[in-house]
C-alpha cells in the first residue's frame, strides 16, 4: 500500500440533531476518514433533504472499546 493510502481509513460517525422546530432527537451515520469530512456529509444531506437542524453533536464509533466517543466543533472543523 502505497503511504498515501495507508491514512484513509473510514470510520464510522454519528450526528445527533434536532430538526428546527422540533423537540425530538434524530440520528444520521456517516462513514468517513475524519470528522470534517463526516461533517461536510452531514451538511450536504441536511441541505439536499432541506432539514434545517439545531443542537448538533458528533460522535466516532471506538470500535476498540466498544462506544461512541463525542468529537468536539474544533475537531471536525479543522482542515485535514
């Protein structure tokens, strides 16, 4: 495997939402090699499918350890 194929790993996201308007909580998943790009998914279907959202948390699935672990705005804001 050449170097530059050896980071692009995918992993598997979570996007817990609220729909604007809306008390109730929706899950969406996404796989991706990091959370920017998971983020940048997320945006697109949300605009595609035009659901305006609130209160968005992102988590990555640790499959080591068996659970969701929260990613924090910083992190899948920063450019890869």
């Amino acid at each position: 495997m050449s170097p530059l194929n050896e980071n692009l790993s995918a992993s598997d996201y979570k996007f817990t939402y609220r729909q604007s308007g809306s008390a109730q909580t929706s899950e969406r998943h996404f796989s991706a090699t990091n959370p920017k790009i998971a983020r940048e998914m997320f945006e697109f279907a949300c605009k595609k499918d035009d659901v305006p959202v609130d209160d968005v948390g992102l988590s990555v699935w640790n499959r080591w350890a068996n659970r969701w672990d929260e990613v924090s705005r910083e992190d899948s804001s920063e450019i890869h």
